[in-house]
C-alpha cells in the first residue's frame, strides 16, 4: 500500500509541475509520518524516501537512533524552546521559526554545534485562530531581526493552509505567501534568502506545486489516516 501511495504522490507530483512547466527536480516531497511506526518509516525509506517530516521534538528523538543516518529530517511542527537543544544535531531544517526568543535558542544551541541551521520563518497566512505562526509583517520583522544570528540561515517560508474540501480555495494563499517570499528577498538582507516555499499538504499539494512550492508535506497521502489517542493532539 505504501508502495502504491508513494508511486501515486509522485505521479501526481510531476503532473503539476508538467502543467506550469517546472522540473520535478525543484519540487522535493517530505514524508510526514508523525504518529506513524518506525516500521513504516524503514518501508517508505526502502522505497527511496529520504526526507521525512515530524511535528514533535521527543518524536524525532525517538525514532531517529532507529532508521538510517541518511534521513534528513525536517522539524515542521511548534518548536518550544527548551526542546531545541534535543534536536538540534538531528534535523536537517526547522519549518516553525515564529519568533525572535526562539531564533535565539536555536542559534546558541546551533553554535554549540557548530553549525548552521537552515530555518523557514512559518507563516500563518489566513490569519487563523488555530494556528502557529507569524502574520506576514511580522514575518517581515522578524526576517529583519533574526538576520544578524550567525549560526541560523533563513532559507525560505512556511505555511499550514486552511483545511478545506476544495484545494482551490487556498490558491490565494499560496500566492501571498509566494509574494510574501518576493518583497522580502528584494530586500536583500543579510544571511536570508527566500529560494525555499514549504507550502502544500495530503489536500492541496498538487496548487501548492503550481504556485511555487519547492517543499511539500504529505502525510495522509502516504501513510494513510492517522489515528491519535487519548492525549495526543
Ligand atoms: C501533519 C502535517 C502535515 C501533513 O498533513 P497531511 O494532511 O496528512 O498530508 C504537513 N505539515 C504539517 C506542519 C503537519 O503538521
């Protein structure tokens, strides 16, 4: 099943991008699988998946001393400060940056690794109640603050659209948030560049592509429903 979903994702993957003429090669699919068993993750790696998505930090440390080396792993969830320095030397990027006391965190603990992570400042571009996120001027501020953290690197922008039935309906979107990636790279800070959209999930990965995304996260899409218990979100 697994095998059929990913084949099925990435069918539909180079369809987009054929039809607003861009390469698949500029389009990169991350594997959400929070909640989803180590055992899965193995299957879907076994197929040639190497990025994988998670929301939560105890969750990357769990699994990650269980599946190979080479899984770049993508922190896309909220990001509580004294859970930084657990993963710190674990993800490859963190979609969720959406504020400056949390940039801070992440570049002394990154110092301490000596190194520099990637971030995408998250956006919350339907200004919802229920989600993280920065709205787009503070998105710019923030761009404007963070841009002097020597061992973090804004890469790009990220969002979580609205759920709806209809994927048209976050088309606009996707297009602010595109736009909101233009004016702040013609701004042409310091450390920060705007080359990375992480935009489109299960539901509406396939406009995403078409307006720009270069991430997408799908979960649903190919490890099927997630089922939570008790407790978990
Ligand atoms: C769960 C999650 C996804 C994947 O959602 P699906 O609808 O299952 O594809 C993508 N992005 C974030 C931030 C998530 O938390």
């Amino acid at each position: 099943m697994l095998k059929e979903n990913l084949a099925n994702v990435e069918a539909n993957i180079c369809t987009a991008c054929r039809k607003v003429k861009r390469e698949r090669s500029e389009v990169t699919l991350i594997a959400v699988s929070k909640t989803k068993p180590v055992e899965m993750l193995q299957k879907v790696y076994d197929c040639g998946i190497r990025e994988f998505g998670e929301n939560k930090a105890q969750e990357i440390c769990d699994k990650y001393d269980k599946l190979p080396s080479d899984i770049r792993w993508h922190m896309i969830g909220h990001l509580q400060r004294n859970k930084v320095k657990n993963i710190i030397d674990k993800v490859c990027m963190i979609h969720s940056l959406d504020s400056y006391r949390l940039a801070e965190e992440i570049n002394i603990q990154a110092k301490k690794h000596n190194l520099v992570m990637p971030v995408l400042i998250q956006v919350n571009i339907a200004n919802e109640d229920t989600k993280f996120g920065v709205n787009s001027q503070d998105a710019v501020l923030l761009a404007e603050e963070v841009c002097h953290l020597n061992n973090i690197q804004v890469r790009g922008l990220m969002t979580v659209a609205p759920f709806v039935d209809n994927p048209e309906d976050n088309r606009q979107y996707f297009q602010q948030l595109k736009q909101l990636a233009v004016d702040i790279d013609a701004k042409n800070m310091d450390n920060i560049s705007m080359e990375i959209l992480s935009m489109g999930m299960t539901g509406d990965y396939l406009t995403a592509i078409e307006e720009g995304a270069t991430l997408v996260r799908v979960g649903t899409g190919i490890f099927g429903e997630r089922y939570y218990g008790k407790n978990t979100q």
